[in-house]
C-alpha cells in the first residue's frame, strides 16, 4: 500500500473525516485530500503527527510494502506546574455529528466540542487540566458551573474557588464558604465578609463568631438568641443594596434562622 492509501484507512479506522484530519494536522482539506490520492506529500513534521495520532511507525507510513504498524507509544501532554509534570494519555476522537457547529463530542489534547475531554479543553461540558466551558471541571477550570483545583465561575467548587457562589478551601466571591473565606457574604472558619461574616472567627459590617468576631456595625461572640437575629435582619435590610438581594437571601438560608 502506498502512503496514500495507508492514511485513508487510518483516517476512516478512527472514524475521521478529511477536514477533521486536516483540522488536528492544521493544513487545508485540500493537503489531505492531495496526500491521499498520492498528487503531493506531507513535509517530516506532519508525518511525525500522523504517526504519533495513529500510533503507527514512521517505517510503515514511509515504505510501501511494510504492512506490520509497529505501534508506537501514544503521544504523551506534559504540564509543568510549580516543579510537578502532569501528563495525560489520550487518543484523538471528534464526532462527525455537531451540536450548535461543534462536534458532539472531541477527546484530544486541545479538545473542542459539546462534550470535550482533554489537556485543553472548550465546550459545553468540558473536562481537562485547562477546561473552559458551561459545565467546566479540571485542574484549571472556568465557566457557569466550575470545579476545579482552581476554579472561576458563577458557581465555583475548588481548593481556589472564586464566583459568585465560592465553595472551597479559600473561596472568594459574592456569597463565600470554605475555610477561609472573603466575599460579601462570608461563612467559614475564617470568615471576612462586606456585609456579614459568620464563623469560627468572622470580622464584617455584621460579624457572628464562635471564638472571635470583629464587626464594624454589629458583632457576637458565640450563640445568638432570636433577638439577635432580628435585628441582623434589620441591620441587613438597611445597608445591604438591593442588587444584593439574592445573594443576601442565599447566605441567610444557610446561616440565619
């Protein structure tokens, strides 16, 4: 089999189509088809590509009457963060049918699809070191919904998570929990909140703490009687924006009778 004839079977196998291939190779559609009907020829660089998204050797790509493949090794995605090296081990899979222009689904090292999977991933549910998406969650993760070692969203999960809704280990945000945590509305075993802090130690405009609380308006040590509360509520109706609402109503949900 020539070259040709060899990537057209590969490219099929792995269900690929001549402009996916050309997309991954990042060359026209016309390479592609030029490579598979034999008028022209990759230059070393994309041949090393193929070679390595197929897991064939370079030996069966390049001589004609070489049959076994010889499967190589697939290609490994390194991340150096802080003196730690990552690495991810994925095939490369996109789905010929698209949802809103993007392919259902796109597993890959740089993935993008309405289910994306991979070191660097965009979609509308994204899963990778570095996610982007609606529903995003990884080492590195943003989007409406975010989980993450870090995370940036409207609701955020993460050892660092920051969003409007925080939850993690230290959270900032509009409502924050976690072990430390800053925000407008702030629960946690240090709590540092605009308005209200409520916790182990909490300092705020409204400060509730079970050891140590420091607030500029109001602030008690240990447990509050029904008094108490009605008048954080009163404290909260005066000096909280209106735009604050929601979030006020959240974090009262959960910390205020």
């Amino acid at each position: 089999m020539t070259f040709g004839e060899k990537l057209a079977q590969l490219r099929r196998e792995n269900n690929y189509t001549q402009e996916q291939l050309a997309e991954i190779l990042q060359v026209s559609r016309q390479s592609i088809s030029k490579w598979e009907s034999g008028l022209s020829f990759p230059e070393t660089d994309r041949l090393i590509k193929i070679s390595r998204l197929f897991s064939c050797s370079m030996d069966y790509l390049l001589n004609d009457d070489v049959t076994d493949r010889q499967p190589a090794a697939r290609p490994v995605a390194a991340v150096a963060h802080s003196g730690i090296t990552l690495h991810m081990n994925l095939p490369e899979k996109k789905s010929e049918k698209t949802v809103f222009g993007m392919p259902l689904y796109h597993i890959g090292r740089n993935a993008h699809g309405f289910f994306a999977l991979g070191l660097k991933a965009r979609g509308v549910f994204s899963l990778g070191v570095f996610s982007r998406g609606i529903f995003s969650f990884g080492a590195f993760s943003m989007g409406l919904l975010s989980g993450g070692a870090f995370s940036l969203g409207m609701i955020s999960f993460g050892a660092f998570a920051a969003g409007i809704l925080a939850f993690g280990a230290i959270c900032l945000g509009l409502v924050a929990m976690g072990a430390v945590a800053v925000g407008c509305f702030s629960g946690g075993a240090l709590a540092i909140g605009q308005y209200l802090a409520v916790g182990d130690t909490a300092r705020g405009m409204i400060a509730l703490g079970q050891t140590e609380a420091l607030g500029s308006l109001y602030s008690h040590t240990g447990g509050s009687a029904l008094a108490d509360y009605a008048r954080i509520h009163a404290l909260l109706n005066d000096h909280v924006p209106a735009w604050l609402r929601f979030a006020r109503e959240c974090f009262c949900t959960l910390f205020l009778p």
